[in-house]
C-alpha cells in the first residue's frame, strides 16, 4: 500500500479504537490496536526506505500480493519482495530497522502477543493487564509517529 492509504486507515483504526474499552471490549481492542499498529509501522517502513511503497496487499502467504488493476476492478496474486509487512517479523526484513522503528516493534508486538491467548483463544485477562496494553500502543504510536516525522502527523 501506499504510505497514504496507511496513514488513512491508521486514522480510521485509531479513531475506532478510542471509543473501545480495552478491558470490556478486549479481544476488538487487541484487534484494532494490531491493525493500526501495522498500518502505521508499514507507514514508517516505506518513509524510512527499509520497504517498497507499491500498490499492492499483502495477502496471508508471506510475498504473496494482490495488486489491484483499477481500471477494471480485480486482484491479481503477485509475488515480489516485501512490500508490506503482516506482523512485527513477517515477513521478515533483511535491512537493519532505524532505532525508532526497532522500538515501536517491540512495543507493538505487544499487542500481537495478546492475539493467540485473548482472541482467538479464551485465556482471562489478569486483573490491570489492560493498562500495559494501552501503554504499548500508545509507546508504538508516538515512536512510529516520530520516525514518520510531520509527514505522519495525522492527530
């Protein structure tokens, strides 16, 4: 995707997630917070040069992409080098990541690790677990921000 179009949906997520209550809502919270996070770290991926800004999705087959033919409205499977990532390491990326984007990585992956044992698992969430969760997303927010410089600027 285009840095834009991550910018965009990073927005549209972020917006959504502040109307949820991470505890009360948890497994749509972990949800969203993930989403935005990779569309924001794809974002200052692209910024930074250490992936391609190409208009194409990455699919769920790690270099597996649909590329979009706009003009008649159909996906077409391609495989090239990453151009979006799915998750913090996935695929993964040969360039070192600039110290920024290292930091929100770990931050946001978090959020990630919450996904198997909150989501799709049924694992109770231990008593304040919730406020790590917002501190992650929130230290993965301001550093990718950060790395994007005023170009990500969209709060």
């Amino acid at each position: 995707m285009k840095i834009a179009a991550h910018l965009g949906k990073f927005g549209n997520l972020d917006a959504s997630l502040q109307r949820l209550d991470p505890r009360s809502d948890s497994e749509l919270w972990i949800w969203t917070a993930m989403n935005a996070g990779v569309h924001l770290l794809n974002a200052a991926l692209h910024n930074a040069g250490v992936t391609r800004e190409v208009d194409s999705f990455h699919t769920q087959v790690e270099g597996l992409y649909a590329v979009p033919d706009r003009t008649r409205g159909v996906f077409t499977d391609v495989l090239h080098e990453p151009g979006d990532v799915m998750h913090v390491g996935q695929p993964p990326i040969a360039q070192p990541l600039p110290s920024e984007i290292q930091q929100a990585c770990v931050s946001l992956k978090v959020i990630e690790d919450l996904r198997e044992p909150h989501v799709r698992g049924s694992e109770p969430i231990r008593p304040g677990a919730e406020d790590e969760w917002v501190r992650a997303y929130r230290d993965c927010v301001e550093r990718l921000l950060g790395a994007l410089g005023t170009k990500g600027k969209t709060q």
